[in-house]
C-alpha cells in the first residue's frame, strides 16, 4: 500500500507576519497609554494654573492689606495717638554680642 503525502511547503513569511502584527499591536496600546497620559497632563496643568492665579489674587490682597497698614501716615498717627516718641539713638541687638557670650 502506497500512501501518498502531498508536499509540505515551509511558509517563510508567517514569523514576520506573526512579528508584525505583534510589534503593531503593542505600538498601539503604548500609544493609547501615551495619549491618555498627555491628556491628563494637559488637565491637570489647567487645574494648577487656575490655582495659581486665585493664589496670585489671595497674595495681591494680601500685600495691599500689609501696605495700608503700614502707611507712613498711619504708623504716624499711631505714633502719636500712642504718645510714642522716635529714637534718636537706638540701641539695637547685635548677634556678634550674643554669640561671643557662649
């Protein structure tokens, strides 16, 4: 009995297609990831540019606050109000004093 087995053809080009198809398929899912990661990266730098200029503003308010209560003319109406007299020669700490004591 004779039996006859037809010729098997070794199909070179299904490694490459297998690769292929491999390489594109992971190309794809680490761009979706990258995408994903710039958009919320863009968000999240809108939310912290938002919080930036409140933060601006609250600082803004708070200098002009600390100026007006440090006007010259307040400080000397205080003076006054207080019968505070200005120093002609004050005394101030100096640290070269203190530090030669320990």
């Amino acid at each position: 009995m004779t039996i006859i087995e037809p010729r098997r053809q070794v199909r070179h080009w299904n490694l490459p297609l297998i690769a292929s198809s491999a390489l594109l398929t992971a190309s794809a899912v680490v761009g979706i990831f990258l995408y994903n990661r710039n958009v919320n990266l863009r968000h999240e730098i809108g939310v912290q540019s938002a919080l930036i200029e409140t933060v601006r503003a609250t600082n803004a308010d708070y200098k002009n606050k600390f100026y007006q209560a440090f006007d010259s003319k307040k400080v000397a109406s205080f003076a006054v109000e207080r019968q505070l007299a200005k120093e002609k020669h004050p005394a101030y700490l100096e640290m070269h004093a203190l530090l030669a004591h320990n």
